[in-house]
C-alpha cells in the first residue's frame, strides 16, 4: 500500500496516521477519547475491534485477544484502518 494510512474510529472520526508510537497516541494527538490505563500491553483497557484493515504491533502484548481484536496502545495501522472502540 502506498500512502499514509488513514484511520476511522467509530464510523465517525477520521483522520490520517502521523507516525506517531501507537494507534492510541494518534487518537489522543486527534483529541479522540480512547480508553487505556498501562500503556504496555498488559491490562487490555485499550482493547478495540478491527473492523477493517491490518495493523503492526510495535510491542508485546500479554493480553488475549480474539482475531477481531487489538490493543491501541501496541500496534500502528499497516493499511487504512476501520477501528470500533468501547461505548461507554
């Protein structure tokens, strides 16, 4: 794939991938609301569905995950991606 990754969240925000850590801190540089606590791949509070696309994990994650599954603080987008994240 050739170009910036673009990212939709919710099938409302989208915005283009800006090479930042994580999928968690490109939301956060967008003022998107995203939940997490560790940062580190271990309590799973940023667990998000993947609806479309793939993604590259940056670091481990020691939580299980179902293969519509991804932590946002451990992976960057590969391609566009469609993300869901919890309703609260």
């Amino acid at each position: 794939m050739s170009g910036i990754p673009r990212i939709k969240i919710n099938n409302h925000e989208t915005f283009f991938y800006q090479y930042e850590f994580s999928l968690l801190d490109a939301m956060e540089a967008q003022r998107i609301t995203a939940p997490y606590s560790c940062r580190g791949g271990y309590c799973g509070c940023c667990k998000a569905r993947l609806l479309d696309g793939e993604v590259e994990y940056v670091q481990d994650s020691l939580v299980d995950l179902a293969d519509d599954e991804i932590l946002t603080c451990c992976c960057i987008p590969k391609t566009h991606i469609e993300v869901e994240l919890p309703q609260e």
